[in-house]
C-alpha cells in the first residue's frame, strides 16, 4: 500500500513536464538534482537555527537590551476570584456584555471590576518588551544574513537579470552548491518560526501566518523537488529585502529610537509595496505564468506552483492595508507620533484602571507583572 501511495506522489506527469522522467533527472557526473530525500534535511536545519537563536537573544540581544534600557513595564494582575478564573479558562477570555452582567450577579462585583479583572487577566498572557525586542532582533539578523546571501548567490547568474534564463534547460538544471544552502537555510527558518509559533509572541493575524508559513513550505519544497530552485531563490531573497527594514524598525522602536523607528518603517512601507505589489506579481509570477509555455505544455506542477504564489500574493495585499493604515497614522495624524507597533499585533489593553476606578478601591493588588504591545511582520 505504501509502495502505491509513493508511485501516486511521484507520478511524473504530476511533477515533471511531458516528455521528462525522474530518470532523466539522475546525478551524471558534475550534474547534480534537488531530489525529495533532500528535504528530510530541512528539520535538522531548523532545530539548527533554534539553539541559534537561543543562543542569540541569551547572549546578544539581552545583553544589548540592557546596553539600551529595555525593560518589561510593571502590569497590575488580576485579583484571586475563582468565579471569573473558571470562566475565563473554560469558556471565553473575552466575555460579552451579556456575559459580564451575569458574572456580576455571581460575583456581587460591579461592572467596571469585572472588566478591569478580564483585561488584566488577559494581559497575563501577553509577554513583555524585552521579550519582542529579542524576537525581531533575531528576525532582522537572519534576514540581513538570509538576503546577502542570497545576493552572493545570484548576483553572477544570468537569470537574475533576466527572467527568461530562469527556464533555459529546464527542468535539466544542475543544483548549484550555494542554492542548496541558500535554500535549506531558508526552509530551516520557516519550519522554526513554525515550530515556535506557540511560544513566540501572539498576533492579532496567527491564522494568516500559519498559512503563510505552511504556503512558504510548500512551495520551497515543491520547487526543490520540480527543480524551480531558480525562481525559489529569487522569490525567497525579494521576501528578504523588505523584511530587514521591518524588524530593523521594532528594535529601534523597542529601544524607543522612534526617529530612526519611524524612517525605517517609511522605507520599508515604500519597498514592500514595490517588491510584493509589483515586482512580485508582475515580475516573477508573470515568469512563471508566461515563460515556461515557451518551453513545454502545461502540466499540474506547472497551476500547482502558481497556485501557491498566488496564495503569498493574496497575504501581501491583505498586509498591504495594514502596513498603509500604520503609514497613514504615522504621517498623517497628530495623535501617532512615533511608530507604536503592527496592526497585525496582539495589543495588549490598558493595564492600569481609569482615574475614577483607581479611587474606588477595587481590592488588594497581587504582584506585577509585564506591560506589553505586540508586534510583528
């Protein structure tokens, strides 16, 4: 059955275009084939890059946090009430307003106290400046590295020039030494921001980063085994461009540099709209689209690509609007003055009580805690 199962994956027609079969695409001297047993080293990469990146932020940026005065501000937690604590773990974290007027009831707490103890209880789960500040610190070192490397590799190729190279001899095409490195440091990253989804940060668009990084995955891998290495890597260093200003402004602004914050965000806006709005979809995906019917007839590998470039573009127009509407309070109104964080961040609420609550005495205050805004790309 598995034998089956293999044959049905690998069927050529579904990978390769006509007339091209696996054995055409066998190791012959100096030419060397991507090949899926390849990808099996994609997880030693990632976990590779995880002890990095605890290494990293444990012993620079830590360090380079204190250097700049990065501290987690002190949060009020919320008061022991086992009413509100059962509710809050087994039903819902947000309550609605129906849900508040019954706690009240159940509680003999006022509405405002039950608000106040929701959003303090939520923030709990929030973490702290330092915390974010370490995240994007790795992010925008491995994008620096990630996109001079992919400069070195390509910027003595023909196809990086011109796109139509991209498809010249294909899908015979020997892996390059550097493309191989290039592309499993790539995939080790993805699969690691995968892996730690859970433990790092929360946004506010956790689903659309899970597809994101599930779409990245696959199409690395797809193209890895089709042998589209070529466009991977053009896709994969136009990601990287733009990702470098992003993280490079939330550590500035984590470090409340706001003015160099607020310059690099307006670079990176104006570069993200250029390389995912228009190089992206009428550059590469046109390529890909267009020049390879020059070549061959269509075949499912051919839509199946496409449809996963599809997938990115649709992510890039729907962070499009959010990094615009950050760009529109940035310079256009009054009451944003530096660069506060992402849209696309889980906010943490307002920590301490308005004026009038704080002198009603709501009850005793145990412990502190981190005050946080989240933030990411």
């Amino acid at each position: 059955m598995l034998q089956t199962i293999g044959e049905w994956l690998f069927w050529e027609r579904l990978w390769l275009p006509a007339n091209v079969s696996w054995s055409d695409l066998e190791d012959k001297g100096d030419h060397i084939y991507p090949k899926a047993s390849h990808l099996y080293a994609a997880l030693p990469f990632a976990l590779c890059l995880l002890v990095v990146r605890c290494l990293f932020e444990r012993y620079l940026a830590t360090p380079l946090a204190n250097a700049w005065g990065i501290k987690d501000k002190i949060r009020l937690t919320a008061e022991q009430n086992p009413v509100l604590e059962k509710f809050f773990c087994s039903q819902t974290r947000s309550p609605s307003q129906a849900d508040v007027t019954s706690l009240c009831k159940k509680t003999s707490w006022p509405q405002r106290r039950v608000e106040v103890w929701f959003r303090r209880r939520r923030n709990q789960y929030r973490p702290g400046l330092r915390k974010r500040f370490c995240e994007a610190s790795w992010r925008c070192v491995f994008y620096h590295f990630a996109f001079l490397g992919g400069i070195l590799a390509l910027y003595d190729k023909p196809w990086f020039y011109n796109l139509r190279e991209v498809w010249e001899g294909f899908p015979q095409q020997s892996m390059l030494p550097s493309q191989y490195w290039y592309y499993f440091l790539e995939m080790g990253f993805y699969l690691s921001l995968l892996l730690s989804l859970a433990f790092d940060v929360k946004r506010k668009d956790f689903q659309e980063q899970v597809i994101h990084h599930v779409a990245t995955l696959t199409l690395l891998s797809f193209s890895w085994v089709s042998n589209y290495i070529r466009v991977g890597t053009l896709v994969m260093m136009l990601h990287d461009s733009s990702d470098i200003l992003l993280e490079g402004a939330k550590v500035f602004n984590y470090a409340k540099w706001h003015q160099t914050a607020n310059t690099m965000f307006v670079v990176f806006t104006a570069l993200f709209m250029v390389t995912r709005l228009v190089i992206f979809p009428f550059w590469i995906i046109h390529c890909t689209w267009v020049y390879p019917m020059e070549k061959c007839s269509p075949f499912f590998g051919y839509y199946f690509f496409n449809m996963l470039l599809l997938v990115l573009q649709i992510l890039h127009v729907y962070w499009s609007f959010l990094i615009l509407r950050m760009f529109y309070r940035l310079v256009f109104t009054k009451v944003c003055q530096c660069l506060e964080g992402d849209l696309r961040s889980d906010e943490e609420e307002e920590d301490n009580d308005p004026p009038a609550e704080e002198n009603h005495k709501l009850g005793h205050i145990n412990g502190c805690g981190a005050r946080d805004r989240g933030s990411d790309r």
